[in-house]
C-alpha cells in the first residue's frame, strides 16, 4: 500500500537533526486507491469492496550521517 516516508537526518559530528519533507511512497498495487495504477474506472460500492480504503502507517527513516550538517558547514564551522 501507499505509505508517506518521514525522514529524520541526524548529522554525528555536530548533533544536530533535521526533520525532512515527507515524501509519498507509491505501491504501484491497483487495488490501492491511493496509486498511481488504481484504474479510474474503480469506484464505489465496488471500490470500497476490493481495493485498499487507507495509507499504511508512515515509514519512519533516521539515517546517522557522519558529517556536519548543512547549517554548520554554511556557517564556517571545523569539525
């Protein structure tokens, strides 16, 4: 199913962490109302029979990035 991802970068040298835009994961399943390959021709009653009615839960993403983050390095400072 279609799922929004949310994205936590934390940058290890400094600590800081910043909150990315979510960004919407398509399922390419054509019984998720919410993909890109749900026909248009599906719709209720039969519809809410057989395909997906609700995103799945959001994914949530932190990857650790041994760097500064950009805030720090725009600002001139040395690791």
């Amino acid at each position: 199913m279609c799922h929004w991802r949310r994205v936590q970068n934390t940058y290890k040298i400094c600590g800081h962490v910043y909150d990315m835009p979510d960004e919407m994961i398509q399922c390419d399943n054509r019984y998720c109302k919410f993909s890109s390959t749900h026909p248009g021709t599906c719709v209720p009653p039969g519809c809410t029979n057989s395909c997906w009615q609700y995103r799945q839960f959001p994914q949530q993403y932190n990857p650790k990035i041994d760097t500064l983050c950009p805030r720090c390095l725009r600002g001139g400072r040395i690791p």
